[in-house]
C-alpha cells in the first residue's frame, strides 16, 4: 500500500520519514535532515538537561550537601572507568556506519557493530577488574564512599554498551533514538525512583548515596533494554537478512586507538577537578561542587544537542569533498550554539546567588564564585564551535587527542594546585582554564588541516584549496 502524507514509517534506509511535516523537512536533502536531526536532538537534550537539572536538585535537597558529595564522588570514580571501557569505539561506529551506509555496504555494518560489542564487554571487565583494585586502595578511606562505588559497578558494562547502541543509531542519522535511551530514559526513571522511595517511605527512608547509586543501577538496566530494542527496529532492511560480517579489525584498532585516548583525555578532564577536590576537601564541599557544575551545564546544552546531529554529516561532507558545504554547515551550527549558550550563561553570572539559593537552598550559597567561573568557560567553549567533532569526524582524530593531552597536564596540574588551595573556585578556575586552552588549540588544528573556520565569529576567511 502506497504511503499517504499523513504516515510515518522507518525508510529502507533506516531512518524515519516525516511526511506530515511541512515540506522544508521532508525529503533527503541536507537541509531536511538537519532540520529533522537538529529539532529533534534539541528536544531530547533540553528534556536532559532539564532531568538532569531536576535530579541534581532534588538530590542535592534530600541528601544535602555531604550525601551528594559522596554520591557525586562515587560517580565520578565510576564513569572514569565506564566510558574509557568503551575505548573510544562509539565514535568510530558513527563514522564507519555513516560510510557502510553510504556504500551499502551492509556486511561491513553488521561486522563492525558485532566487532564493536565485542572489544567494549573485553573493556568493561578489565574496568570492573580496575574498580575492584580502586575499592580495595580506598578500603581504609570513607567508608560510604566504598560502599557507594561497590554499588554501582554493575553501571560499566551497562553504559559502555548503552553507547555503541546509540553509536549504531547516530551513525544511521537516527539521532533522536540514538540520544534518548541514555539521555531521556535512564535520569527520567532515576528521578521516578528517587520520588517514589522518597513518597513511600519518607525524607527519612532510608536514602543515602549508596541506595540512590542502586537505584541508578536499575535505571541504567532498564534504558540499556530500551536502546537495544530501537536499534533492533530500527535498522535498515538489508541488515534483518543477516548478511555475511566483514571486519577490518586492523584498520579498525588503529583508527580507535587515538579515537580511545581523546575519550579518556576528555574523561578525565570532566571529572579531574570533582575528584581532586574529594581527595583534599570535604564531601560538602564537593557536593555543592557538584551542584553548580550541573548549573554550568546548562550553558552548553546546546553545544551537546547540535554536535549529536552533526558527526554523520560533517563525515560525509568531507567524504564528498564538499568543502564549501561544510564551512557554510559550521558556521550556521557554530552561530546557533553560541545564541543558545549566551542567554543562560549571562542569567547564571548576574542572579547566581538567586540561583542556587532559590534551587538548592541557602546551604549552597558558597559555591557562587565556582559558579561563574565555570558559566564563564563554557561560554567560550560554546563560542568556538563543534571543533573536536569536525577533526574526529574528518580523520584528524590525532589533532583531537594533542589537544586533549595538553588541556588534561594544565587541568590537572592547575587542580592540584589551585583546589587544595582555594577550593570550589580553585577547581573551577583550573577547569575553565584547561577548556579555554582545548578549544585555542583545537580551532587552530581545525584550520590547518581543513581551512575551515570554526568559530561563530567567523575570524577567518574559507580559502580556496
């Protein structure tokens, strides 16, 4: 039966066609995909940070500024362990998905998401093993906070597997079900749990940071569930015949090995300033830390909604070499991430003390300087544009992982000294440093090897190659 313009239905592509739309955002054309991709990835990264937000505070709250501490502590330790379990593999499945589907080259596909699978439960064990050796260094330290990361070490595989899943999705330009598990399912349920124990046995039932980290356990199960069974809907019709998997390990190995180094790089350059602190300062001062980091966030929002649609795109165009097409794509995406950044960042620098005091409460007042100083550095961040995705997206993944390494020696050498010293506004100030430093020298990797201008400022003119 022929389609009429009222349904929607997953193309042999795999991707969904939205004929009710108005026609600007039908069809498959650039302009259309971007639309669709970059309408949707916005909703589903404004309804995270939004969760997100809404978690931080009602955690924050509930168990104050001591129990987040540890809680937040706890996760920070996990997530360095979980996401370099992936070893840098989900951003390789976007971009060899979005080439096997440009090439229909659909053995490749299935082998690549099976090699995929594979290397990332091979990573999550020797992370779990890596944790286990973390417990037993700390087990004369905080008690709770052992506990807290015993808990929770069931999240490593989970995750590291959650984001080949959506790794797979992004790659087939399903950028909306690629981010919604993850982003949308997994704090959504996290918050519904949180409320539930909180109405059924009370502020005082029990909740510390150790049941919240089992409760995230459960959440993380959960939406890994949901995202399996999207991509299994979800991919295209040449894949259900099961094709005969090719693999390019070799190649695939060598390409992931930078690809490793820049999450890990990045890992820790998001969470070297949380766990330096925890190391020399209270878990009071880490949780209100924690809660103006999750502020500061918001700024950026944007950046992370925009950057999900971008990666298969940026790929092809170099592909095609359609260099005058992707300057034009940069430039629009990197305007459009600073106009969704500039708002926030300038409310939370003039009303932060009637932020945090109104959210969290006035217990949380002490974390306004780190505050702006972090919503200062991702200002800048966002105003640089989508560097690291277009060298990651275009082979320069190299570029990337330098970058990375210089930003991670200032941000954990500037922690170490600044955060023993000063405390939150330490921390925040050697972070805000190491982003300035990434994004200087990443824009300027960008420039070298594509003559692309990244900002939104457009310093620089698209010279003729």
């Amino acid at each position: 039966m022929a389609k009429t313009k009222t349904q929607t239905s997953l193309s042999s592509s795999g991707r969904f066609e939205w004929q009710f739309l108005p026609r600007f955002f039908a069809g498959d054309s650039l302009r259309a995909q971007l639309l669709r991709g970059g309408i949707g990835s916005l909703a589903v990264k404004t309804a995270h940070a939004g969760l997100a937000f809404l978690l931080a505070v009602v955690l924050a709250r509930v168990l104050g500024p001591e129990g987040y501490g540890v809680y937040s502590f706890a996760l920070a330790i996990l997530m360095l362990t979980a996401i370099p379990a992936q070893a840098g593999i989900p951003q390789l499945v976007v971009r060899e998905t979005a080439k096997a589907q440009a090439n229909k080259d659909w053995g490749l596909m299935r082998g690549l998401w099976r090699w995929a699978n594979l290397e990332v439960i091979l990573f999550s064990i020797i992370g779990t093993l890596a944790v286990g050796g973390i417990l037993l260094f700390m087990g004369g330290a905080d008690g709770e906070r052992v506990t807290t990361v015993a808990i929770g070490i069931a999240m490593i595989p989970l995750i590291a597997l959650a984001n080949v899943r959506a790794a797979c999705l992004r790659g087939l330009r399903m950028v909306v079900w690629g981010q919604f598990p993850e982003s949308v399912v997994r704090p959504a349920l996290l918050l519904m749990l949180v409320g539930g124990w909180i109405i059924i046995l009370g502020t005082k039932g029990g909740l510390s940071a150790g049941s919240v980290m089992g409760l995230h356990v459960i959440s993380a199960g959960v939406s890994f569930g949901v995202g399996g069974l999207m991509l299994w809907m979800a991919r295209p019709e040449n894949m259900k015949s099961r094709p005969v998997p090719r693999y390019q390990s070799s190649s695939w190995h060598k390409a992931v090995i930078p690809l490793a180094m820049i999450t890990g790089l990045q890992l820790i350059n998001n969470y070297a300033d949380l766990i330096i602190l925890g190391i020399f300062r209270s878990n009071e001062e880490v949780g209100i830390y924690r809660a103006v980091f999750q502020v500061a966030l918001l700024v950026i929002f944007g950046l992370q909604a925009i950057n999900q649609v971008l990666h298969p795109h940026f790929a092809r165009l170099y592909s095609d070499g359609e260099r005058e097409k992707l300057q034009r794509l940069v430039t629009i995406s990197a305007q459009a991430i600073l106009g969704l950044a500039l708002p926030p960042a300038l409310f939370f620098i003039i009303f932060g003390d009637d932020v945090l005091r109104l959210i969290f409460g006035d217990s949380f007042l002490a974390g306004r300087p780190a505050l702006a100083i972090l919503v200062a550095g991702q200002l800048v961040n966002a105003s640089l544009g989508s560097v690291g995705a277009l060298l990651n997206m275009t082979g320069h993944e190299r570029d990337t992982m330098n970058g990375m390494i210089v930003a991670m020696v200032v941000n954990v050498g500037l922690n170490l000294v600044l955060a023993p010293l000063y405390g939150m506004a330490g921390a925040a100030a050697a972070t805000a440093t190491s982003v300035l430093v990434w994004n200087i020298l990443l824009r300027n990797a960008v420039w070298k090897r594509l003559l692309i201008e990244s900002s939104a400022l457009g310093l620089k003119k698209l010279k003729k190659g």
